[in-house]
C-alpha cells in the first residue's frame, strides 16, 4: 500500500485509470453515482437522532429482517443514483425482492448488486456501518432480468465499498488493483488516500462472534482456537467495518455456518461475493469453508453463503480446520 505523491479527486484517478472504451467504458459514471450517494447518505448518517431518521419503519425485508429507516434510505438513495447514471441497467438490492431494471439500452452495460447499508444493528448505536457493491458487465446477448443477474462472483468486473466511519472512505477493487478515497466532508469529494493495496503479511486481528461458538462444528471450535494464539480479536458487528480494518492492518474474518444459521448468516451477491472479489485483488482469498464463493453459481438471488475473508494463509487453515471435522 503507498500513499499517492497527489491526493487526486475520484473523477481524475477514473480518468487516469479507465480507458474510455474498452472493459471498463462508463465505469466511471457508476462510481460517480456510488460516491454520490456515499455523501449524500453520510450527511444523513452524522446527523442521527437530530434528523430523525433513526429507528424502524416497521416493516419487514426480504430477507425477514425489521427495515431501519436508514435501511431504506440508503436503498432509495443508491437506486436513484445508479438510475440517473445513466449507465447501470440493472440493480439487484438486499432490502428489495425483485431487481429494479432503467434500460437495455448499449450505454446501459452494467449491472449492480448491492447491501446498501451493511450494519444495520449498529445504527443507532454511532457504530461504524457500510455500503456494499458488486459491479458487473451485462450480457447483452442475454435478457435482463433476475434469473440473468446469477451468475459466478468471479464474473464481477470491479467492486467498492464505503465505511461511514472515523471518517469515510471509498474502496474500488479492479482487477489487480484496490484503491482507497477519502471523503473531504466540507465538499463530499473523494480523494485517492492510499493505492496498490495488499493484505499485510502479518495478521493481528481476527473477526468473529464468539456467541455462537455453541452453535459451530468441532472443526469450526479448532479453527477459532487456532486464531487466538498472538492474535487479538476485533468484532465490530458491521461486516465491511471489519473487513477494512483486517484488509488494512492484517487478518481474517469469519462468519461461517451453524446449527441456527445453516446456510450461514450473510448474503452471497450483495456481502460475499463483492468483498470476496475484493479480497482476491488484494491478495487475500474467500472460501465458504468448502470452495472459493466466487465460483458459487446462485441459485436464488438473496441466498447466503457461510463467509470466511481475508489473508489467503488463514483462510486456507480456517478451510482445512473445518474440512478435518
Ligand atoms: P451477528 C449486520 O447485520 C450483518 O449483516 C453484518 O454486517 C455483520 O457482520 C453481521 O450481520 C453480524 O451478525 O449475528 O454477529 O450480529
């Protein structure tokens, strides 16, 4: 990771990185709209309690969850913003059912899925949260529609994230490349802070919920206690938060199957399959405990994957544990 002689603002770095043909033609507005949105939610974010958005809605998502205000929010925001990019065909949302479409025309020649607001249980409580997004190319030989958006993680062609945290950061994983911007809040403008990021070799942290450890197999409970010798562990309960702090300082984190979340807890095409794709780029790996998720073909858009990410050398022990059980 270094830090850039020039902190340049996101649209110079697209212009200096993306052809304006090619793979990534009209990348740049889609990370536009995402740095967009970013801003406009995190103003909502600061102001908390005093711009009453905190709270339930009281209604109930998808994916059977109570919707936060800011869950919906969030959601709105981004479907807004893709939709007037003008280049996303398609967006694909954790608190939405169906697929939301704004065209087939060629300049539309993206795909979006994303978690909006990752951390929801954190809202209320001034704990870091986060915005997930996997970017992918549409086929446009294809129909688009939802049965069109299942497709293998490893067919994402970029991914990004924001942490609303200490301060706000943006990172944008390409192939090969993972990039981080930070937030200028008198401007909202975002500026590259750190570049060419790689998984430390070391690894002093580690990110799981400790409560569940009845629930685990016995190859789970080895490979947790494998973790804990020299390690310290850091759960913040917000998965983006954690996977930041473990892809800058170092470390892994883990959220895999049990006896209550059989499947496992988090959702392939809007958590595992972004946050994977970004994890490979920086030279780390993302396993289910079995496979590499982003060979994972869907079955079902909100289905959820058992996750382990991080630094390639764990996830392969944390593997081997399990599979040893
Ligand atoms: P638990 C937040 O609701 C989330 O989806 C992830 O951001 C986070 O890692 C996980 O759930 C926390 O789950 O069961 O530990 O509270």
């Amino acid at each position: 990771m270094t830090s850039p002689p020039q902190h340049l603002t996101l649209p110079e770095f697209c212009e200096s990185r993306y052809e304006t043909s090619g793979l990534y033609d009209g990348l740049e507005s889609v990370l536009h709209a995402i740095s967009s949105g970013a801003y406009a939610l995190e103003k909502q974010i600061r102001n908390g309690n005093l711009a009453g958005i905190l709270g339930t809605t009281g209604e109930v998502n998808i994916q059977g969850e109570i919707v936060q205000q800011l869950d919906a929010i969030s959601s709105d925001t981004f479907v807004q913003e893709f939709k007037d990019s003008g280049r996303v065909a398609m967006v694909g949302c954790e608190e939405i059912e169906h697929p939301v479409s704004f065209g087939e025309t060629e300049k539309h020649n993206y795909i979006v899925l994303m978690d909006p607001l990752d951390g929801s249980s954190n809202i209320d409580v001034a704990v870091s949260i986060g915005s997930i997004f996997g970017i992918w190319k549409r086929d446009q030989q294809k129909a688009l529609n939802a049965e069109s958006l299942l497709r293998p993680g490893i067919e994402q062609v970029a991914a990004a994230y924001v942490v609303y945290g200490s301060c706000t950061v943006l990172v944008i994983a390409t192939e090969g490349n993972v990039d981080e911007f930070t937030m200028d809040p008198a401007t909202g403008m975002f500026h590259l802070t750190s570049t060419d990021i790689k998984y430390p070799d070391k690894t002093p942290y580690y990110s799981v919920n400790d409560g569940n450890t009845a629930r685990w197999t016995n190859g789970i409970v080895q490979a947790v206690d494998g973790l804990r010798n020299g390690r310290s562990q850091r759960y913040i309960g917000s998965l983006v938060a954690d996977f930041h702090r473990n892809l800058i300082k170092g470390g892994v984190f883990l959220y895999t199957a049990d006896t209550k979340n059989i499947d496992g807890r988090l959702r392939l095409m809007y958590e595992a399959n972004p946050l994977g794709y970004v994890s490979v780029q920086a030279g780390g790996e993302v396993s289910d405990g079995i496979q590499n998720i982003l060979e994972i073909t869907p079955h079902e858009l909100h289905q959820r994957a058992p996750l382990i990410l991080g630094n390639k050398e764990l996830v392969k022990k944390i593997r081997e544990a399990i599979k040893s059980s």
